[in-house]
C-alpha cells in the first residue's frame, strides 16, 4: 500500500489577518478554493506516493538528520502568487527566516538513502493560502500584492517539522502527522 507523503511544518496564521486578505480576493473578484485554516502548513519535500514499509525508515532517518537542528525564528511576511502574477494560480504567504535552509538540508539528507533525488527548483518558503480558479483586474491584484509585500503576518518559532500523510478527498484533503520531530 502507498501513502501520499510531505514533510513540513504547520503554522496558525490569526483569524483576522486571513479574514481581511478573504474579503479583498472578494472585493477583485478573485475566488478558488481556499485552504482550511487546520491544514496552513509550509513543505519542506513534498514525497508523492511513497509504499508503507518504507515510512518508519524515513521516519527514522528523518529524526536522526533532525536531531542536532535547532529551532528557528521566522517571520510570516508579505504575499505571492505561482507561478507568476500575470497567471496566477496560488497565492501563498512568505517566509522570512535565516536558518530554515538548515532545516531544509537536514530533510533532503535524511531522504537521499531512499532515492529521492535533489530537487531542481529553488526551495521558496510559504503557506499557500487560495488556489485560484478565477481571476480578475490584473492591475489591482499586482497593485494589492505590492502593497502587501512586506506585511507581517505573524511572527513565529519553528518549533517542529512532521512527517504527515496527505489523504485526497471531495471536500479537501485531510492531513495525518505521521512523525513529529522537535528541533532543539
């Protein structure tokens, strides 16, 4: 049996700040599918499908690569989109955080004994908040993403990252921590 997988942390971004970034998507007239407040998380690796024997080895290796990492102060900060503004299909909230690319490291070591191989794209760290499926007034969303670009959200600890199971259901997906690492 396989398991979707991805490694990541979750983050509790406040209730006013989604609410307020919620009602100006209204207001340009932009909507899709918004991601449940439980399940704002960032990803270190996405896995994919990855066979059940394998879990506790990489849950295992996992907390050893982590073992020596320490926690790490990060900045909730500004808002992007994927891939780009003129086509956007995500709007994500950035991280600011000197030391994450440790964290990052420690992942993508803990994964090579399995065959993962090095990903090809920069490492960009954010919660993706909208999945856009409409899209409207390209000047105004450009003009609101600037102004919004270094807004703070949230100031945080990385505290842990988990190893969680991503089950795809109709109404979204469900997400499972397999394995919590603390750092130090």
């Amino acid at each position: 049996m396989k398991k979707r997988l991805f490694i990541g942390t979750t983050v509790s971004i406040p209730e006013p700040e989604l609410k307020e970034i919620k009602k100006e998507m209204a207001a340009l007239e932009i909507s899709g599918k918004w991601v449940e407040e439980h399940n704002l998380h960032f990803t270190y690796r996405f896995l994919g499908e990855v066979l059940s024997p394998f879990i506790p080895e990489i849950s295992k290796s996992l907390r050893s690569h982590l073992s020596n990492v320490n926690k790490v102060e990060a900045e909730l900060k500004g808002l992007g989109v994927f891939p780009n503004s003129k086509h956007p299909k995500v709007l994500w909230i950035g991280i600011s955080a000197p030391g994450i690319e440790v964290i990052k490291e420690a992942v993508d070591a803990s994964l090579k004994p399995f065959g993962f191989k090095e990903e090809k794209q920069k490492f960009v760290p954010h919660v993706t908040v909208l999945r856009i499926k409409r899209f409207k007034h390209r000047i105004k969303f450009s003009n609101y993403l600037n102004r919004m670009k270094e807004h703070l959200f949230l100031k945080m600890t990385i505290k842990e990252v988990s190893l969680v199971e991503s089950v795809l259901t109709s109404e979204g997906p469900i997400y499972k921590n397999l394995e919590t690492v603390e750092l130090g």
